[in-house]
C-alpha cells in the first residue's frame, strides 16, 4: 500500500509488502480510505435512491423525514466525493459534511427515540441509523478519525 | 423469487468472501480464481434480474416494487465496482475491499429477498 509520504501514483507503487506506516500526509482515497470512499459511496447511492423514491412516491406521508433523508443523501455525495479528491480544499469540505453528519445522527436518532411521532417513517438518521446496521453512526466518526489520520503530520 | 438460486448465490458470495479473506492475510492481489468466482455470481445475479424483473408485477405496492427494481440493479453493479477499486489499490487493502464488496453483495440479496416474502 503506498505509504503516501510522496503521494506515489498507482502504477508507480512497486510492491504490496508495505503495512500500516505512520501514514503522514496520505491520500484520503488510498489505501483504507479507498474502502471508507466505498462504503460512502455505497451509502450515498442508498440514501439517494430511498429519498427520491420516498419523495416522488409518498411525499406526503412524512415531508419531514423525506427531506432529512434527501439532506443526508446529498451530505453523503459530498463526503464521498471530498474524500475521494483528497485535495486540501475537498477534505475540508468532507470534514464538515462528516461533522454535519454525526451531528445529524445523533440529534435526529435521539429526537426519533425521544418523540417517536416526529419522525413516522424512517429516514437513515433516526434510531442512530439502526435500519443501516448503524453505520450511518459508525462512518462519520470513522471518517473524522481517518481526516485526522492522514493530516497528522 | 427463485429460493434456491439466491441461497446458491449466497454460498458462492460466501465462498468469494472467504478467498479474499485468504489472500488479505497471504497479501495477493486481484487474481483469476477471484474474477472466475465473482463471474459466476454475476451470471447468478443475471438470471435473478431476469427472474425478478418477470415477477416484480406481483408486488401491489408501486414504492415496494421501485425498490426492488433498483436493488436487483444495483447488485448487478457491485462486483465490478468492487474489482475495479481492488486492482486500483495495490496494498493489502484491496482484499478488505473484495471482501467487503462480497458482503454487500449478500446484504442486498438478503433485502431483495426480504422485499420480495411479502408476496411469495
């Protein structure tokens, strides 16, 4: 795995017997942060898909959760998309839509388990992200952890 | 759905968790046993997108059935993403990434099953 120090490109990368280096001024999307951008990805496709089904098909069942679902799917997009880049200007970028989003989970998990009315339909925040085996909860602290990791220098 | 051939699917999907498993500890890249085994679940998952999409009119429910469409697509997507990113990252990561990519696989057979049970 490119220990990052010189952000070697992937073809000039010449063997994977490298381990975990300190990892000062890495690449965000490298290396453990390619399976985080995955996973991102991964969820910002969910979050998108569900919101836009949600809102076009039953908009008015819920407005409010629909709309918190479609506002985490585009801080999803966002994340992923700055982590990926990498650059200084997109992980700060991704650093606040990480921190957005554990806010996020946090306060709408506590309110849909606090006021269960407000919140009749799911969205991907309430009850801590459990109907996404709580990774929405998992990935932002991850993602901050990962921000600081590779910025450490 | 076809039962047996999601169950069949999981198993290879399993078993395609397991290869990369193996390699991330032996530290091996992307290799032809790991492609094969990913094709042949991509043939699987075919068959279930042809399958599925001939019965998806039986689910009543429009927002249920939108939601089945588009995860029977989206598994069909996840491999080759999966694979891609792996030969990109040339560390020990890119097995945590196959695995991974392996789970979610199941995961989403797992939700169009669940989708799908109602009106079995």
């Amino acid at each position: 795995m490119p220990d990052g120090a010189t952000e070697p490109s992937d073809s000039t990368n010449p063997s994977s017997s490298t381990d975990r280096t300190d990892g000062t001024g890495q690449h965000t999307g490298r290396g453990p942060g390619r399976l985080l951008v995955a996973v991102y990805g991964l969820l910002a496709l969910a979050a998108t898909g569900r919101s836009i089904l949600q809102i076009s098909e039953y908009y008015s069942r819920a407005p409010v959760s629909y709309l918190l679902s479609a506002l985490a799917a585009l801080i999803y997009l966002v994340a992923t998309i700055g982590l990926a880049r990498g650059d200084r200007a997109s992980v700060r970028l991704a650093r606040v839509a990480l921190s957005i989003e554990l806010v996020g989970v946090l306060v709408v998990g506590a309110i849909s388990y606090a006021v269960p009315d407000a919140f009749p339909d799911k969205t991907v925040w309430s009850h801590f992200g459990s109907g996404y085996g709580y990774v929405p909860l998992l990935l932002p602290v991850l993602g901050l952890w990962w921000i600081r990791h590779t910025r450490s220098a | 759905m076809l039962v047996p051939l999601t169950i069949g699917l999981l198993a290879v999907s399993a078993v395609l968790a397991l290869i990369a498993g193996h390699h991330l500890v032996r530290r091996k890249v992307v290799d032809d046993l790991l492609i094969v085994v990913s094709a042949v679940i991509e043939v699987g998952l075919l068959a279930t997108l042809v399958v599925g999409l001939a019965r998806s009119g039986a689910i009543t429910d429009g927002g249920e059935r939108a939601t089945f469409i588009a995860y029977l697509f989206t598994v069909l997507l996840v491999l080759p993403v999966t694979i891609l990113i792996a030969i990109k990252e040339r560390g020990q990561w890119a097995m945590g990434i196959m695995v991974s990519g392996a789970l979610v696989v199941m995961i989403l057979l797992g939700r169009l099953q669940q989708v799908w049970s109602p009106y079995a």
